[in-house]
C-alpha cells in the first residue's frame, strides 16, 4: 500500500535519463525510496540523502536481526 503511494507521488518528477546510455530510467522502491534504474544497464540514480537513508535502513535492520539471534556469514 505505501509503495503504491510512494509511485504515485514520484510520477510527478520528470523522467532521467541514464547517463551511461541515455535511455529514460525507471522508477522502482527500494527500503521505501524511490529511486530511478535504468532497464538496459541496471545502473541507479539516487537523490540527495537517499544513499544515506537506505544505509540506516540496511544497518538497523542487520541490528535488529541480530538482536533475534541471526549473524551474517
């Protein structure tokens, strides 16, 4: 439901095109962020902050997990 939402309001953004091969960029979810990947190279574009947003997201979710008794290999 929220990544319905999320899409809804990223289609008011303009289109980017890949900078590797100049073709218009999809929009995906990635840990509830928008961010715009290209379907011929997979290379992603990222705003400002997001890189940030997504690395707090992957640590605490490892932090939670290890918390229930999983490690990483």
């Amino acid at each position: 439901m929220q990544d319905m939402a999320l899409l809804v309001q990223a289609s008011g953004e303009t289109d980017r095109l890949c900078p590797v091969d100049q073709v218009n960029m999809a929009k995906e979810i990635a840990h509830m962020i928008v961010v715009d990947r290209c379907p011929t190279c997979s290379g992603v574009w990222l705003d400002g902050g997001e890189l940030e947003r997504l690395k707090g997201d992957v640590n605490e979710q490892a932090i939670l997990a290890m918390s229930r008794g999983f490690g990483f290999p």
